[in-house]
C-alpha cells in the first residue's frame, strides 16, 4: 500500500507543492513564533548572562532587571563584611540619552561596573578591550546596534547626558529585544552620566576631519584638560545592585538570608532566582506571550486547513480506486492506513525544508539585527510532533469521505 500512497501524493506535481508550501508555511510560523518567544526571555536576561556572580543583591523593589530602586554604596562595603563573601563588586543599571553628531537622541542602558573586577564584564568582545574602559568616559557597545546608535566605527564620540562617551570597543550578541541598547561603562563614567542630567540643545559638534566633538556649554575638549575626571564613587552615591560571589561550598541560600538581614530593605537572589523572575514578568505580566502564541496557532490552522482540503481532494479523486479496493475484500483500516501515510510523507515532506529555512533566517536575524530566534532540539522535535498531528489530523477529513464508500461505485458507469 506504500507504493498506492505515494502514486497518489505524486499524481498531481502542482496539487502536491501547493500542499508542501502551505506545510512549510505552517512549520516556519509555528518555529519562528516559538523561537522568537524563547530568544525574547532568554535575551530579557542577558545582563545576567554577563556576570559570574553567585547572588544579586537589589532594592526589595526590584521588578526585573531593568526595572529596580537604586541603593546607596554604602551595602557594597557592608555586603563585604558577611560571613561567606570572598568578593563584592558594584553594578550601575541606569538610563541615558544618546545624542549623535546628527543632534537626534537614542534611549540607552547605562551599564556601569569595575573593569578590573570580576564579576561582570559584557561578552563577546569582537573589538577593543575592557582596559579601554578605565580611560574617563569611554564606552563599549554592541556592533548590531550601530544603526540604532547611528555610529560607524571604533573611535567616534558621541554625547550621553551632556558628557562626551567615545566609543573604545565593539560586542557582539549584547542586546536585550526587552530593553535599549546597552553601553557598557566604568563605574565612574557611569556615575557622571547619571548626575550630569540633560541638556535640550545639542552642546557638541564634531570638528572637521576628526572624530572628536567639539564642546561649546557642557563640557570642553578633554584634550584641554578641562574636563573634570569623572570623582570615584562616595558612599552617598548610588548603585543598583551589589554583585557577591560566595566562598566555594557556601551555603547561597544561607547567604541570602545574612545578606538581607545585613543590609536592610534589600533582597538577595541567585543568577536563577533573578533570571526566573525576570522572565516571568515579560511572559506573565506584558502580552508578548500570547501575542506569539497566538502567532503560532494561525499558523497551525493555516496549515491543518490547507492539508486538509489537499487530502480531500486527493480521496474524492481516487474513489475509484478505493472502491476497487474495498470490492476486492480490503478492510477500511487498510484505507485508512493508505491515506495516513499520504498525510505522514506530506508532513515529513513539508517540515524538511521548513526548519531548514527556520535555522537559516534565525542566523541571518542574529548576525545582521542580534536577535535571537532560538531553536533547540526540544523546540524542533515538538514542531515536528505538531507537524504530523497537524497532517493526521487533517487526514481525519478525507478519511470521512471513504467511510461511507459503496464497493458498488466500480461497477457505475
């Protein structure tokens, strides 16, 4: 019957690609939805992902990651003093207006912390180094948001929050579909963004055949030495998180509680903790996943639609041949099983090129825009269960056209 099924698959070229890119159409919606979905919450962490750090101790106001309380530095020093600290280091998570040498302003995320530290430092270096960072206000950015950012190349100055940030090296994967570009900065450098506040007319403009700014109100040429040196944090200024990484064998659930009982009004978690509930909110809390979803299951009823109408059609066209078959003694399973098999190649057959076609724009989308569409082996192997009851499903139908099939139709004229 093997040799029946694929006879009438292939019968019919154009009928049988029809059915194939409505397939395909289906698995690429239903896989890029997902993978969009999955690259969306793991991206809404990726701040995390940067840090080695064993707890995050933040304002017992913390939302998610981006959305949080400043504390004053003075829990870093006290943080050090827990038993089952072997290092604290400080994070600043700030916004900021970045302001090009076209005048227009981009919203950015500030991301401040220690370039001789190690707790955290941004991944995927492709350009420059973390030591660049200890020169006053300097920046490093990811390479897919140069667009965004409007910058062309290593070296180029721009303003954020009426002070200079030269940009000194170049990422790549660093960007969060949740949040605005990050530009990673020194603590210090940070700190004087934050403080500076905002001007409403563009205060620099570059000079002729240089990348440096030329200042007139906010600031002046750091070659003239007369921009101050951005001061080293005091214990009134204000961080956003406490990065601890425990002694080896330490107890972090423990450690939590010592931390939250020495530092008041704050709360402690784990890189799990924080990541969980960071992408809790974005799933739970913003209609991101139901929109997706919703996403996902048109393209499920897309396809069932377009298989099953294929399917019928195929049956109404071989009645003959079934009635044939059901006047030489074959039972209706057999039938079954012929039409099952039609509809098991054409979900093998349309979910082939489908998820190759998925993985080769999910590569295309993260080396040209750093957007993860992320596609697992699990992901992959449940598009595909979906897939066949998609096909079997909708084989269901035609099934429904050959059960009432009288033999006597062979001997009609």
């Amino acid at each position: 019957m093997v040799s029946l099924a694929r006879k009438n698959l292939l019968e019919d070229i154009p009928r049988f690609l029809v059915a194939q890119a409505g397939i395909m159409f289906a698995v690429s919606l239903v896989t890029i939805q997902t993978g969009i979905f999955a690259g969306f919450t793991r991206s809404t962490t990726q701040l995390i992902n940067n840090s080695d750090a064993d707890l995050w101790v933040a304002s017992e106001s913390l939302v998610h990651t981006d959305l949080t309380l400043p504390i004053p530095l003075t829990n870093l020093v006290q943080a050090q003093r827990v038993g089952g600290v072997t290092r604290a280091e400080a994070l600043i998570v700030r916004g900021g207006i970045w302001r090009h040498s076209q005048g227009e302003i981009t919203p950015v995320r500030v991301i401040g912390f220690d370039p001789k530290g190690e707790l955290f430092a941004p991944k995927n270096i492709i350009q420059g180094s973390l030591s660049a960072l200890e020169q006053p206000y300097t920046t490093i950015v990811d390479i897919t948001n140069f667009s965004s950012l409007n910058v062309n190349r290593i070296g180029e100055t721009v303003e954020v929050s009426s002070l200079p940030a030269k940009v000194v090296g170049l990422t790549k994967g660093n960007r969060s579909i949740a949040s605005n570009p990050f530009m990673f900065t020194s603590l210090e450098s940070a700190n004087a963004y934050s403080n500076s506040g905002q001007t409403s007319n563009l205060s620099c403009k570059l000079q002729a055949g240089s990348t440096d700014l030329q200042c007139s109100n906010t600031y002046i040429d750091q070659s003239k030495n007369s921009l101050p040196t951005p001061k080293k944090l005091a214990a009134s200024d204000l961080i956003t998180y406490v990065l601890i990484k425990a002694k080896p064998g330490e107890d972090l659930q423990a450690l939590k509680q010592k931390l939250e009982a020495a530092l008041p009004n704050t709360r402690a978690f784990t890189r799990s903790e924080l990541a969980k509930k960071t992408q809790n909110f974005w799933q739970k809390r913003t209609g991101i996943g139901f929109l997706l979803g919703l996403g996902a299951a048109v393209g499920v009823i897309v396809g069932v639609i377009i298989v099953a109408q294929i399917l019928y059609s195929s049956v109404s066209d071989h009645l003959q041949e079934f009635g044939t078959l059901k006047a030489m003694g074959a039972s209706d399973w057999v039938i079954y099983g012929v039409i099952i098999e039609q509809a098991l190649w054409m979900s093998v057959l349309g979910y082939l090129p489908g998820i190759i076609l998925c993985f080769g724009v999910g590569a295309w989308t993260f080396a040209t825009q750093g957007i993860l569409i992320l596609i697992t082996p699990v992901a992959a192997i449940a598009v595909f269960g979906v897939t066949i009851l998609m096909c079997v499903g909708s084989a269901v139908f035609a099934i429904q056209k050959v059960t009432k099939l009288d033999p006597a139709i062979v001997f009609k004229a």
